[in-house]
C-alpha cells in the first residue's frame, strides 16, 4: 500500500506540473483513475444488472420451492447458468475499487498535507484545497450527486404479493398482514440507506480538505455517467414514478 500511496502522490505532483493548477490536477487525476478503473467497473454494473434483470425469476423460485432450501439452491444454480451469469462477477471488482479507493485518500491526504505544493497553488477558485469548504457548496453537491447515483443504481420496490390478500380465512389473513409488514419494514430500511449514504458523504466531505471533497464530487459524476450508458436511469425512474403518483 505504501508503494502505491508513493506512486499515487507523484502523479498527482506531475499532473500539477502540467496544468499548473491543483484543482485542476485532481480533476484530472480522477479521471484518469476512473478511466483505468473502467473495464473493472463496467464488468461489476453488467453483473449486477444481470441479477436484477434475474430478479423476477428468482422471486418465482422462491415461490416454488419454499422452505426445500436445496432444491432452491439447486434451482438458482441452473437458472445462474442458462443466463451465463455469476452471482459473484461483481464482488472482486468492488473489492478492488474499495481498496484503491483507501489508497486514493491516503494519497490525496498526505499529497495534500505534505508540503509539495505552495500555499498559491492550493487555491482553486473560493477553495483552499487542503482546508473544508467554507461554504459547504462541494459537500452539498457530494451529497446530491450520491444521491441520483443511489438511486440510480437501487433495484425498483416492487414486493411479489405471496399471499392472497382477497381470502377470508383467519390464518391467511395474518400471514397476510405478516407479508406486509415485511414488506413494509424492507421498503424503510431500503429507503433509509438511500438517504443514510448521501448524507454520510456529505457529511465527510464537509469535515475533509476540500481537495478530498473535490475527488468525490468529479468521481461520483463518472460514475453518474458510466451507470447511466450501461444501465440507463435505473431506479431512478422507479423513484421518480413513485413520487409522481404521490402527488396526483
């Protein structure tokens, strides 16, 4: 990891060089992380985009062989394997992603820390990149851009209805009332983390150098735009037709 914190930081000072800017720099450093990144990163979204789209097969599996848990599992497998897809394929990219990310932040904290560049340079526009946004306008938009992506990349609501809700016997009924308060519970927890993570972000990036808060906001717009080419909107159109209908 040291090593890689060293290569990362002398990156960031050529790039510096080149645009003469440190704003700059990082913008340009992100990118060209991102872009290697990139066949890492579209093979992890195509993964998950297959299991999405597999969803509604397995729900009806589930269905099917209820508590027989290897029959079901027996059923996935053959189902994971006339789809081609691997139920794993999008874990080690994000494993990857998550551990050059640490690597990013100690980097761009210790580049940012350490003295290699002028007091002049680490200005960018209203910011000083090695001290927090004084007008907290980078977290805000840390926050929002993590948020369309959250809900870019959250599978749509929908809950199979198991059980019957138009019978009229007592054990159906409360089996009934079980099945939406599950529901119910797994909808809330689902929209809780929708929020929880947007307003994590904007959090940090409030409390962090502002150099670090800039990485975010131009690695989330990436990752804005890499989403939105291979899946499209996703579960933003979900949300979007949820909130509609709520206000007719």
């Amino acid at each position: 990891m040291s090593f890689l914190i060293e290569q990362f930081i002398q990156l960031l000072v050529f790039l510096n060089g080149i645009f003469g800017s440190l704003g700059w720099a990082i913008i340009g450093f992100t990118v060209l992380v991102r872009a290697v990144l990139l066949p890492l990163t579209v093979s992890s979204i195509k993964a998950q985009k297959q299991l999405r789209d597999l969803q509604p097969e397995l729900k009806k599996l589930n269905k099917k062989h209820g508590k027989d848990k290897q029959a079901l599992q027996a059923a996935q497998l053959q189902l994971y394997q006339k789809y081609n897809v691997n139920p794993l394929a999008g874990c080690l990219p994000q494993l990857v992603q998550i551990f050059l990310l640490i690597v990013l932040y100690r980097a761009l904290l210790d580049f940012l820390n350490g003295g290699l560049v002028s007091d002049e340079a680490l200005q960018f526009g209203w910011l000083n990149l090695a001290q927090p946004d004084p007008t907290y306008a980078l977290p805000i938009i840390a926050a929002v851009t993590q948020l369309l992506l959250s809900l870019m990349i959250a599978p749509g609501a929908e809950t199979p209805d198991l059980v019957s809700n138009k019978s009229k016997d007592k054990q159906i009924k409360e089996a009934n009332e079980k099945e939406e308060n599950t529901a119910e519970m797994a909808a809330s927890m689902q929209q809780q983390m929708l929020y929880i993570m947007p307003l994590m972000t904007g959090f940090i990036a409030a409390r962090f150098p502002s150099g670090l808060a800039l990485y975010w906001v131009i690695a989330t717009l990436f990752s804005l735009g890499q989403q939105y080419y291979i899946s499209g909107w996703g579960g933003l159109t979900s949300y979007y037709q949820r909130l509609v209908s709520r206000f007719k």
